[in-house]
C-alpha cells in the first residue's frame, strides 16, 4: 500500500473541468515532481492535495488514512484541519507575514496548534507554557537546517527573496507534516537566487522526508526526483522515473514539452501565468493568496 494514495480527483471550476480523474501513489520518503505547461492542472492538483482546493471528486489517503473522501460532503473545520496538517505547502510567493520576525512566523502556527490540543486534552497552562517553549528550539534546528540561524531576529523585508523562501521552507517543516508540497518555489526569485532554494529543497530528501514538487526547474527534477508526472489538459499524460520521463518520453506532448523547454527556456513558456488573476477565477482562490499555511486554524 503506498504511503500516498490519490485516487481519481476531479475538479471543476464552472464550467471547466481542470483536473480530470487523477490517480497515483507515493511511497515514504520517495520525491515527486509534477511537471508541465500552465493551465495543465500542476497548482491546481497541487492544492486539492492541501485541500486549500476541496475536489469535487476523489480520496486521498495518507499512510492508508483517508484525508480526503469527497462523498462524505462537509466536514468541520476542525476535522479538516487536522486532515490538512498530514500536508505542509510551500508557496510560490513565500507569504511570510512581515509584521513578524523570522522566529515568530516559525512558531506562530506550531503555538496556536500547541494551545488548542494542549486545551483539548486537559493540560495545565503550565504544561502548555512549556510545549510552547520547546518551540524556540525546534525552530532554531530548522533555520540552522536551512542556513539561516543568524537572521532569527531578522524581518521578512531584511532578507532576500531566496531567503524568505528559505524561511518558509523551514516554518512549513514546523508541524511536522507527512508530505511536504512545493508550488513552483523558485518561481517569484532571481535566476542567481534559484540555486540556494534549490540547494536547500535537495538537502531535504532523506528516507523520512516524502514530497511532492510543482516545478518548472527540469534539470533539478532529475536530478532530485524518484518518479516524475506530466500534467497536460486535467490529466497524467506520462507518469515515470525521471530516466523515463527525460530521456524515453513516449507520448507526443511530452516530447514536445520537453523540446519547447529546451529550446525556449521554461520561463518563456511559463511568461503567461498570473498566479493572482488565476486565484481570481478559482473559487478558493482568494483564500489561498491570502491564508497562506498559517491561517488554518
């Protein structure tokens, strides 16, 4: 049984149907990279596995755990929640909170969880006091893990785009979470800035650490990933290792795919995408930009 098992999600935005019965499994500890054209349906499987998009259609299972079963209508937000924490995304434009230091926007989330559970399940306050504590630690471990223990006290505004990407690298690892998602990360940076995200996101494979990556990045999806998707029209158009998708791809968008990101540079093909005006159209969309992980609680 794989440790992710998404069975046949659909979803629909009106009249467009922009995920069209996607099916796959991942085991523990394995990366995948979802690659692609915009308007394939990358982000938006992407978010349904967050379930910042809820699915019309479909299961999702984590460690044979349902997470997801869209025949059993609304759930609280409580129960979703909880279902949702299986997952950690990482956005394309980092969504930091500014007002925050780099310490506070590790913790917040992770302080707001330990209150509520410690609550539930009858702790003293002086109990919780303490789990909060431990938090500066575990942050403190996580910057160190991304290399950026000496801007602890630094504002999202003092850091460069890479490294506010860096730090919100290390605040989704924050809860802990199962599967840890990436939505184009180096998408919003500098070209001389890509490569220390990168660096970071593939220091992170380990047999304890499962992924999944939107990317446009191909040579870094070869090079990181255990088994690659490409997306076209709301379906897997070709599912492989990364020797099979690159170097043996057998459906005609692929090879064209791959010949077009060759020859024009990926950015060029992505030129057309308006994250904000796609979130528009999307009917959570507008909860998405302005959530972010933090806000799920």
């Amino acid at each position: 049984m794989a440790f992710l098992q998404v069975e046949d999600i659909h979803k629909s935005f009106g009249q467009e149907e922009v995920l069209k019965g996607i099916s796959f499994g991942l085991e523990k500890g394995e990366v995948l990279s979802i690659i692609g054209s915009s308007g394939g349906g990358k982000t938006t499987l992407l978010r349904s596995l967050n379930q910042l998009i809820i699915p019309d259609k479909g299961i999702i299972k984590v460690n044979d755990e349902i997470v997801f079963d869209a025949s059993e209508g609304k759930l609280s937000e409580s129960v979703l929640r909880d279902r949702r924490l299986h997952f950690g995304l990482v956005f394309q434009q980092f969504n930091l909170f500014p007002q925050y230091n780099v310490k506070r926007n590790l913790t917040l989330a992770a302080e707001l969880l330990c209150k509520e559970r410690g609550k539930a399940a009858g702790k003293s306050a002086e109990e919780i006091k303490k789990e909060i504590k431990q938090l500066d630690a575990k942050a403190y471990a996580l910057l160190v893990k991304v290399g950026l223990e000496n801007k602890i006290t630094a504002y999202p505004g003092e850091l460069s785009g890479g490294q506010q990407q860096r730090v919100a690298i290390a605040r989704a690892l924050m809860l802990s979470p199962d599967i840890l998602c990436f939505d184009e990360p180096t998408s919003a940076l500098d070209p001389e800035l890509t490569g220390e995200v990168l660096k970071v996101i593939g220091s992170l494979k380990s047999s304890e650490s499962t992924m999944v990556i939107v990317t446009h990045e191909m040579e870094f999806a070869r090079k990181v990933s255990d088994k690659v998707i490409f997306m076209a029209d709301g379906v897997i158009e070709e599912m492989g290792t990364p020797a099979e998708i690159f170097d043996d791809p057998k459906s005609a968008k692929l090879q064209n795919f791959l010949n077009k990101s060759q020859n024009l540079g990926i950015d060029d093909m992505e030129s057309g995408f308006n994250a904000r005006e796609w979130a528009k159209v999307a009917q959570d969309g507008e909860e998405c930009l302005k959530d972010n992980e933090l806000i799920r609680f």
